[in-house]
C-alpha cells in the first residue's frame, strides 16, 4: 500500500473497526476530556506480551502531555 493508499483508507476506511481492540468501557468520555495537547499513556504497553494477555479495561491509562509520548518514541526506537 502507497503513501497515497494509506491516506485514502485513513480518510474514508473502517477505522472504527481497525482499532476496536483497543477500546475500552467509556473511552469516548474518557478521551474527550483530553487536552489538545494531551494524549494517554497506557501501561503494559500496547506491543507487549503483558497488555496482549489483558483487555483495555485492564491496562493502566494516564493522561500525559503529548511531548511526553513523543520524547519517550524517541528512546524506544
């Protein structure tokens, strides 16, 4: 899939779908009190062995500064 691809499905594809497993009871109230700035930091990490094993509702989900995720990509890659 191309760049332009991608952009086309993210526009207009079933995102809903794509990311279900990642939702969690009232994540719609939850992420709308998010600061535009803001995004969660969901610990075990979504990729691990840990969070796989658990569901949403059994992660730890925080607020944090968008910044933070960013600078924290960073290291991890």
């Amino acid at each position: 899939m191309g760049y332009t691809d991608f952009l086309h499905w993210a526009m207009t594809g079933d995102i809903h779908t794509f990311y279900e497993t990642f939702f969690w009871k009232d994540w719609e109230k939850d992420v709308s009190k998010l600061k535009g700035d803001e995004m969660f930091a969901i610990y075990p990490f979504l990729w691990s062995k840990e969070a796989r094993e658990l569901t949403m509702d059994g992660c730890s989900k925080k607020p944090v500064p968008a910044l933070e995720i960013w600078e924290m990509s960073k290291k991890v890659v």
